[in-house]
C-alpha cells in the first residue's frame, strides 16, 4: 500500500571524509576535495549533507577522535555558510559537540548513544539500529523476529530522546548494520508500520539508507552469484530509496543525489495531484547564480 506524501521526501547527501569507507573511501579525504564534493552534493539537491569522519563498513577499525575531528570540522565549518542543513555522522561526544559548534545542526548517530547530547544543545538526532559493532555486526547477526525487534528498540530509543528533550528525532532501521539480506528485505517490507509507530512516538520521521549497501549486490541474473561492485549498485538504490519514499519515509541517505532529488519529485507531484516539481529548485538556481 502506497503513503505517498505531496512534500518531497528529505535528500540527506552522504560525504566520507574518510580512507576506508566502503562505496567512495579516499576520494574526498583531503578538506578542499569534501567541501568541493559537499558543495556538488548541494547543487545536485542535497537538502541535507551528512559529514563523517570514520567509516561504519563492516570490519571497519575506530577512529581517533582527534583524528575524526581533524577530518570533518573544516568540512562542516565551510558548508555551514552554504544553502544546505549539515549534519554531522559520529559515534563520539566531543566530535559530536564540536560539529555542532562549527554549524551542524543534526546528529545522525549510529551507535544510539547521543541523544544526550543532542538534547543539550538543541539540535536534531537520528537513533539508528545496529546489531553488534562495525567490526562483528556482520559475522552473524540473528534475531527471532527482526521487524518487531527493531522497531521495539527504536522506539525505546525515542521515548529516551523525547523525554531528555530532543525535538527533532528521526529513527532509522539500520539497513545493513547487523542485518543479512532477509533481514534488510523484512524491514524494507514492513516501512509503512514503521512510520506509524516512528510518529505515534513523536518522531519526525523514519530515515532510510540503503544507498550502494552489500545486499543490493546480489540481486543479479538468475545463477548468477557473482556479487555486484558498488559502482554496479544505482538501479538497486535508486529503487529501494523510491519503495522508501512510497512507504512515507521521511528522509533517505543516499550517494547519488541528483537521481534521488528528482525521483523524490516525482513521486510527491501525484499525491499533490499536479506535475512534479520541486520548491527547492529556486533555492538550486540561486545557489548556482552566486557560484557563476
């Protein structure tokens, strides 16, 4: 059953200021190559731009969070004076609150640990559901019934959030974090409860990233068992961000910002009942306007 909604869905651009992220590790370490890369991000759409400094890829090692902030502050600090929300994507306090010192104004924390700190300075907060840590979260991750799993400990996350006084909250189901294939399908499946429970808890809404994730790479030919390369994996995000975004999912975290922008348009202009457009493409132009 569709819940199209007549707003477009919110476009968070993913920006890793890191060597070992799993789709764009490496490209964007250096400061002026992530703030050129934020800035195409934000052209192409990006109603938000989430910067992390270490990567969450299974098998993944901690960062120091010296080393995260050296990463991502000059980073969000440059983008911050741009037409765009940033949003800072960490684990840690202290990255935390220096992120948001520099002009993020989302939390977007993997670990559901920061809500805290969210409620003390005011800013949004994304509690995400993982299983286990990057560096085991995939070995074997097992749950009885990982629907209502799930979605019980978002829920128990957002009552904590709600009650420390955080008012902008979104949950994510964790889409490849502690989850194998079925699991991630079962959760894809089951989006539109999600979002009912997400709101009747005082949510904002439910978050989706799914964008060039490992489970994508296995849905080739029939016999096929090759798995698909990350370059390989568009169609797949592209498609599982759009079921997102019929299923009222509010926010969808993806690589491919331009695609996802204009099928987020087009799926808002039926349910609006008018052809699809997007209020944000003045907000485009005038950016590109300063530029030239």
């Amino acid at each position: 059953m569709s819940r199209l909604s007549d707003t477009p869905p919110i476009v968070m651009g993913v920006l890793n200021v890191t060597p070992d992220s799993f789709f764009d590790g490496g490209r964007y370490l250096l400061p002026a190559d992530a703030i050129a890369h934020g800035r195409t991000l934000i052209e192409a759409g990006a109603d938000i731009v989430d910067v992390g400094g270490e990567s969450t890829r299974p098998g993944a090692s901690p960062v120091d969070p010296d080393e995260e902030l050296r990463r991502v502050l000059p980073v969000v600090e440059a983008l911050a004076a741009e037409p765009v929300r940033v949003s800072i994507d960490t684990t840690k306090r202290p990255v935390a609150l220096a992120a948001v010192a520099a002009g993020a104004t989302l939390i977007n924390d993997v670990s559901g640990t920061l809500w805290p700190t969210a409620a003390e300075r005011g800013v949004g907060w994304v509690a995400m559901h993982r299983q286990g840590s990057p560096a085991d979260m995939q070995q074997h991750p097992s749950y009885g019934d990982v629907v209502a799993e799930v979605r019980d400990a978002l829920l128990e996350l957002a009552g904590r959030a709600r009650g420390a006084g955080v008012r902008e909250l979104w949950v994510d189901p964790g889409i490849g974090f502690g989850k194998t294939r079925a699991h991630n399908l079962a959760l894809l499946g089951h989006l539109a409860s999600l979002v009912d429970d997400a709101r009747a808890a005082g949510a904002a809404g439910v978050l989706v990233g799914t964008s060039r994730k490992s489970f994508l790479g296995t849905f080739a030919d029939p016999g096929d068992t090759d798995m698909l390369a990350t370059d390989e994996r568009f169609e797949g995000s592209l498609a599982t961000a759009v079921w997102a975004m019929t299923q009222g999912v509010g926010m969808v975290r993806v690589h491919d910002v331009l695609a996802t922008r204009r099928a987020a348009a087009l799926v808002a202009g039926p349910a609006a009942g008018r052809p699809a457009e997007d209020p944000r493409d003045e907000r485009q132009q005038a950016m590109r306007e300063r530029r030239s």
